[in-house]
C-alpha cells in the first residue's frame, strides 16, 4: 500500500463515518502532496514539511513509505468492520464519472489533462459537463463554444486512444420555469446532460418544486446535479426546499439518475434525502464536480455514502459500461 492509498482509504473510511469534511478534505490534500515522492521510506518530519501535510497525515506516510499498514487506518477499518469493506469494493467497481469541469468554464485545466486523470484512475468513461451560458460567473459555453468543445472532444479521444472515452456533456442551468439552459439541438447531440440550479436556490418550495419536476422530466436530462445546491463548509449556504418526494418519484419514473455529489463542501443530497431518494427507487450517479485532476479522487467518498445507504451497482450507474450507460439513454 503506498502512502496515497493509505490516504485515500483512511478519506474513505472517515467519510463512512459520517466525519467533518474538512478531515476528509484533509487526508486527499496529503494524498495528493505525496503522488510525486519516489518509492522507499519517508520519515515523519520531511513529510511533515510538504505543503498540505500535517503531523496525523505524516505519520500515516511515514508507516506507508516503509511498508507497514498505518496503525491509524488499522483501528478505522477495525471499528467500521466488515460493511467499510463492501463499500470499498463498491468503490472499486466504479467505471465512470458523470460531472467534471475544464478550462473551458471555471474548472482549472485543459481537457487532456482532466481525461488522462480520469483514465489514469482506471475509469472507462468520463463525462465532460462545463457550464452553460446564463452562468456567466463560470465562463460557461454559449452554443458556438459549445460546438467548438465537441470537436476538441473528438480530438482528445483520437489522441487516447483505445480503452478509454471523454463523453460529451453539459451542466446546464435550470432556468425558474424549469427549461433549460441550452439550445435544443444542442443537448439531443450530447451524451449526458446533467441539470443542476444554480440561481434562486432560496425560493419557496413550491416553485423550486415545479422547477425541478419540469426538468427531470425533460427526456435530454439524464441527471440532477446537487439537487439541495447547498454548502456545509466556510460561511455555507442552507439548502433549498423543495417537495422531496414528488422530485424523487419523477426522478425514478423518468429514469434521471439523483447525482451524490462529492465535493467535500456540498455533500448532496443530505443523508436524509439521499435514504428518501434510495427507498423512491432512483437511480444515482456518484460525480465528483471535480474541477482539477486531483479532485477526480474525491468520487471513493461518494461511494462510501451509497454503500452505507445500501445502494449497490443496479442502481449506480457511475459503475455502469459505457455501453450500458449509452444504452439506457437511448432506452428513455
């Protein structure tokens, strides 16, 4: 087990826990400062000085470095027991990733960088959704930039190759009437379109409620990014309210897949909606809305939570084939 791993699972395992985020966030920022080290022992007060890291994760990459199982990730999966486990294998059997950003809106690099990270992790598909217009505080893609990206799509995949394909895709607005963000004949050329507010997130129930029916009933919209939009870190942002369980019927009868998303800071839906989403019989799509290559790591916490809410494979379609996936758009 390398030091990134040990990092990687002890995230994973305090996810399980339901513990702060920002402990979590704080073992994938030392995974990520530990990736470039060369193979061999690390003693504690050099990892210690690497940006990112403090004295828990440092010991953790010290005992890693020389071979031994960190003594801290040995009493977390002792005291998770054997349902950690399963959902660690749940984790494992994951093959895509359904939200991820670029340069081309507010994310922070190119597109060969985000799919060759994603690739690099063992994912068969990913899906490209930057932002459209009306959020302009992202830079998000108007129809012509739009256009554009999807050639630069097709260029990516003939420079990967085989095994692996960055998918076409958008996170586009839900407007207040429901309607989305985007030209039509767009959408109808795109693999997945992930649907998500982003404005007007305090509204009365009642309109919130009509807003996100109408969208995840629309047939282009295959899934509803972070339903509550809300922010649980820094000064946060409380959800919104909406009619739960009309939103998640609609979601199981239309077939749109309820995003568990895996920012550190959103966490949504909420443990409660995510269990009222589950016993609806929804589909879900464990995303990372990952804005940097690293950030593409997050999506085994996401995993912790579906496992704990007793979601398995039929239901995640982030562990889906790529042909499968395809196929069930095409089947709504």
């Amino acid at each position: 087990m390398t030091p990134d791993e040990a990092l990687r699972r002890i995230a994973f395992l305090l996810e399980w826990r339901g513990a702060s985020p920002y402990r979590v966030r704080a073992f994938h920022t030392a995974a990520d400062a530990v990736r470039g080290l060369p193979p061999g022992p690390v003693d504690a007060a050099e990892a210690g000085r690497l940006r990112g890291v403090g004295p828990v994760t440092a010991e953790v990459i010290s005992q890693a470095s020389a071979g031994a199982v960190p003594a801290y990730l040995v009493r977390l999966q002792a005291e998770a027991g054997p349902d950690a486990l399963a959902g660690w294998r749940l984790a494992a059997a994951t093959t895509g990733d359904c939200h991820l950003h670029s340069d081309w809106s507010d994310g922070g690099s190119p597109l060969d960088d985000m799919a060759a990270a994603a690739r690099d992790l063992g994912h068969e598909w990913a899906v490209l959704t930057d932002h459209s217009p009306r959020l302009t505080i992202a830079h998000g893609l108007g129809p012509e930039r739009l256009r554009s990206q999807l050639r630069a799509v097709a260029a990516v995949n003939s420079r990967l190759g085989p095994g692996f394909r960055l998918l076409t895709g958008i996170e586009c607005d839900i407007l207040e009437d429901g309607s989305l963000d985007q030209e039509e004949d767009l959408l109808a050329r795109l693999d997945i379109v992930v649907a998500s507010v982003h404005s007007k997130l305090r509204s009365d129930p009642g309109p919130m409620t009509a807003r996100l029916l109408a969208a995840v009933r629309n047939p282009r919209v295959d899934v509803l990014g972070h339903c509550t939009g809300r922010i649980i870190t820094g000064r946060g942002r409380p959800q919104s309210r909406f009619d739960a369980e009309a939103v998640f019927a609609a979601c199981a009868e239309s077939g749109t897949a309820v995003e568990i998303n895996c920012r550190p800071e959103r966490r949504d839906p909420p443990d409660d909606l995510l269990a009222q989403a589950a016993d609806a019989g929804c589909r879900f799509a464990v995303d990372t809305d990952a804005h940097a290559p690293e950030q593409l790591h997050w999506q085994s916490t996401g995993y912790a939570r579906a496992a704990r809410t007793g979601l398995g494979t039929d239901r995640l379609i982030t562990t889906w084939s790529l042909g499968r996936l395809l196929d069930s758009r095409t089947g709504r």
